[in-house]
C-alpha cells in the first residue's frame, strides 16, 4: 500500500532571520576581506529598468520583485486548493 499527500506544507518563520546585509557582513568575515558595495534607490533601479529593453532587464526586474516588493516571501497560503500553513503547527523558541 503505497501513500500520497497531495498538500503543500509553506512555513514561513515570523521574522527576518538575517538580512542581505547580515549575509554580506557574513561572507565578508568568511573571505577576509570587505567588498565594494553600491546602493541603489527604488527609483533609480525603476529607471534603469525602464531604460533598459527586455530581455535584458530580467535581472532587474527579479531584483526588484525580490528585494523591494518582496514578492518571494509575502504570499497568500490558499488553504482551499491543498496548501497548508505549517507555521500553525510549529513552535519559534
């Protein structure tokens, strides 16, 4: 007798475990050595885009889906069509 579960378990922690800059600071101390960093507001990474014809402004676009709109982490958990929220279940300590 062979089971199946046919549900999607998304946990999704309470909070930021580290930041982009957390992992920076991090790799950073594996390598020894800092790197150059430039930063870039909405509005200019907006522009570029605009600028910039397709499909080369696919990268840009995936960075800014990602780390201004935060399309990757921020979701409904349809529970109706098979998701379940595992967070329900679990324990942060």
């Amino acid at each position: 007798m062979s089971l199946r579960c046919s549900r999607n378990c998304t946990l999704r922690l309470p909070g930021n475990v580290c930041s982009m800059n957390d992992l920076v600071e991090l790799w950073e101390r594996n390598i020894e050595k800092k790197l150059e960093k430039t930063c870039v507001t909405e509005s200019k990474l907006l522009e570029k885009i605009r600028e910039t014809p397709y499909p080369s402004d696919m990268e840009m676009v995936f960075t800014y889906s990602v780390f201004i709109e935060g399309h990757h982490s921020y979701f409904d958990i349809d529970e109706s069509s098979g998701g379940l929220n595992g967070t329900d279940n679990c324990r942060w300590n």
